[in-house]
C-alpha cells in the first residue's frame, strides 16, 4: 500500500516486544485509550460545548476546565479499570486515589491529564503528561509509593493533541519513542525516535518572559545573553509544558520555568510535569536541572516532592543551552 508501512509497530505490540511485561502493555494500552478519548473531547469541544470553566479550582489554585475535568475522568477510568494500578495522583485531584485491593496492581501513576489549560479555549496544542512508578516491595498501595525521586519512575511520558496526535514515552535505557495516531485504524504507530538536537543550527529559548521582573539575576543574564550573543536566539513559547518541551526535543534549545521572587518553588509541579518532562529530556540526551533551588544546583530526578502537588522550578533542554545558565549560576557565585 502506497505510503502505508504495513510493517510498522503499533504501541501494544512494541511495549511487549521491548519490555516483555504484560503488565506494562495493560498500563500503556489505558493510558493509550485515555489519550483517543481526551483527543476525541478535545477536537470536538467548540461542537459539543466543552469550552470554558467549569467553575472549581484545584488543589494548585488553577481555575479548572470543563475539559479538564472530563480528561481527568477519562484518565482515572481507564487507569483503574485496568487492572493494573495501586494509586493515582492527578492535577485535578486534591487527594491521591487508591485502587481498592482486590482491582489493584503493582503500579503508581501521576498525570496531568491536560496540560495547557490556557489554550484549550483558543484551539493551541494541548497534551497528557504521565510519570510511572512500581509500588515497593510488600506495599498495599500508599502515597509513600508515588512520593519518590524521578531516578524512581520505570516509564514517562507525553501525549500532544496538535494537528496530529503524537504519544511520547521512555524506559529508561537511553530512549525515547514517538508513536503517532493514525486516525484511519485507531491505532498509535511507531514513527521516530526521540533525539535531543544538541549544538546544532536552531538556537531556541523558551519561557513566559512577562514573568522576568521577577527572576533572579542568572536568569535574566542567561535571557539577555540569548538575545544579544552575534547570532541571537529565536524566541519560541506556546504556553503549554507538552508543546514546548515537544518542540525542544525535536527542535533543541531551552524550556525554563524557573523560580522567582513571587514563586520560589516555579510553578510546574514535580510529579506530573517535572519529572516526566525531565526523565524524556535525559532519556533523549539533554539535561533537566532546577537552577539553583533549595541551596543547589541540581537535577529535577533528584528531587524529592514533599507533597503530591509539589512544585520545582525547570530549565531543560540540551546540554549547551543548560550549561549557559549554570554558567550565570557560577559567575554570579
Ligand atoms: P496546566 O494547564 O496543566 O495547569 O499546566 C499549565 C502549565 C504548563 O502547561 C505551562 O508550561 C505553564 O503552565 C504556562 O504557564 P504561564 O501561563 O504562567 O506561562
Ligand atoms: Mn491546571
Ligand atoms: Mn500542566
Ligand atoms: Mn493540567
């Protein structure tokens, strides 16, 4: 069939091929409807009246959308009808849920089921964010098993709701995959591996510039370095955490958002937005640190959330672009 590889592996098949865990296509498959569903919302939200709040804030203060709402209840089902999961820890929801025994399984999954909430409205790529950890030994299933460093997780990934539908997840092992929904069968299909572009010609920054009042003095010197170095860099920012570590994966350069004075933790939370972003940017050869943060410069994966909606302050991308700003970090003492 013309411009069809009829050869190419859907998620299901490749999970079990690379991993050999049942268990793991199970979660990978929920996760995998959760995304056709949220996708599905999302195209048809102007038709079926989906946009705009829905009237509660959750437990980070955000103003919450009919949509994220719906995401969610899309996400929560799937996870807990698979058979598979001990305990879930969404954005939308103040308190981690947990499986009861007798559906439960050996894994932990934290999510965000929509990031980008500001462009839900205005049509902007939106996505899924997921982190996976494995219960401890002997666990019944408790916060304790999903309050852990990033190094902890077994599995990470991403879902971006754009012109196509692109899953993007790792096992550790140096790799990440790209798989792409091919709407004529259903089905997410292998399309590229996942490589930082580290050096190369783009020069990328990204981040909420309105915000740089605020920032300290590292910060602002690595933007302005950016702007005024004789080949200046190109200023790329969509606003939603899944669109814009997307792009500096594939395109490289540098996702910050760091602390400030008004916000001394940033405002990406750990567990559904740090670290998965940040074990996909190692995994694809780049760097996730927090700036400095808690006295240290250090990595994202080595921070311990103190809570389930925890936050940390980022800056990743590829390696060069990161060295900048510990540069400013060390000029600055
Ligand atoms: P969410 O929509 O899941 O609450 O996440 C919003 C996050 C993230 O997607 C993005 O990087 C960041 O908020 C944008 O924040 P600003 O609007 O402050 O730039
Ligand atoms: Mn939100
Ligand atoms: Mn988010
Ligand atoms: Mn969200």
């Amino acid at each position: 069939m013309s411009g069809v590889d009829v050869n190419a592996p859907t998620l299901g098949s490749f999970v079990m091929r690379n991993t050999k865990d049942p268990e793991l296509v199970i979660l990978m498959n929920a996760i995998a409807l959760s995304c056709k569903q949220i996708a599905t919302a999302v195209k048809r939200a102007g038709i079926a009246k989906l946009y705009g709040l829905a009237g509660e804030q959750n437990s980070t203060g955000d103003d919450q959308k009919m949509l994220d709402v719906m995401s969610n209840e899309i996400m929560i089902n799937a996870l807990r009808n698979s058979g598979v999961c001990s305990v879930l820890v969404s954005e939308e929801d103040e308190d981690p849920i947990i499986v009861p025994e007798a559906d439960n399984g050996k894994y932990c999954v934290a999510f965000d089921p929509l990031d980008g909430s500001s462009n839900i409205d205005c049509n902007v790529s939106v996505g899924t964010i997921f982190g996976v950890y494995e219960k401890e030994p002997g666990s019944k299933g408790t916060t304790a098993d999903i309050l852990r460093a990033g190094d902890d997780m077994i599995c990470a990934g991403y879902c971006v709701y754009s012109s196509a539908v692109e899953l993007v997840f790792s096992f550790k092992g140096g790799a990440a995959y790209c798989f792409c929904l091919d709407p004529n069968i259903g089905e997410f299909v292998s399309t590229r591996l996942m490589k930082l572009p580290d050096g190369g010609g783009k020069t990328i920054y990204s981040c909420n510039e309105g915000n740089s009042k605020h920032w300290d003095q590292p910060i602002k010197d690595t933007i302005e370095y950016f702007k005024t170095t004789p080949k200046p860099y190109t200023a790329r920012y969509v606003g939603s955490m899944v669109a814009d570590v997307h792009r500096t994966l594939l395109y490289g350069g540098i996702f910050i958002y760091p602390a400030d004075k008004k916000s001394p933790k940033g405002k990406l939370r750990i567990l559904y937005e740090g670290f998965p972003m940040a074990m996909l940017i190692e995994q694809s050869g780049g760097i996730a640190s927090t700036g400095l943060f808690k006295g240290k410069v250090g990595r994202v994966m080595d921070v311990i959330p103190e809570d389930i909606h925890d936050r940390c302050p980022i800056i990743m991308g590829g390696a060069r672009d990161v060295k900048i700003v510990y540069d400013m970090y060390k000029k600055a003492g």
